[in-house]
C-alpha cells in the first residue's frame, strides 16, 4: 500500500489501529516512513492509530475486557 492506500483504510477505519510495516523492503520501499508520517499527520491521521514501527521495534496490546453476558 502506499501513503494515500493507508490514509484512506485509516479514514474508513476510524476506530481502528493500522501498523505500517516492511517499510524498507527492497520491493516495497515505494515510502519511507517519515513521508508516511508527514502525509497522514496532513491528513489528520492520528498517530495514536497509524503505528509506524522503527526496525525491531515492538507493539504489545492488552485485550479488552468485555462485560459478561448475564
């Protein structure tokens, strides 16, 4: 995907988290990531829902807690 493909599922997406990642590929290095933080920061994309992952870098997410059924 490129920076307006990822901008436009984080758009549809609202309540989403979106981690762009393979950034530096040899055949997926068509944006850096930078130009993917410039682009969606202009576009009002949250940098709390587009996760832009340096190398190595990791994520951990906790589950939610659901209220039980009675």
């Amino acid at each position: 995907m490129d920076a307006f493909q990822t901008v436009a599922v984080c758009k549809a997406a609202p309540g989403s988290k979106v981690i762009a990642v393979y950034m530096d590929s040899v055949d997926h290095a068509t944006v850096s990531r930078q130009d993917l933080r410039t682009y969606a920061a202009n576009r009002s994309v949250d940098p709390g829902q587009l996760l832009i992952p340096a190398d190595m870098e990791e994520y951990i997410f906790e589950k939610k807690k659901t209220a039980e059924l009675a």
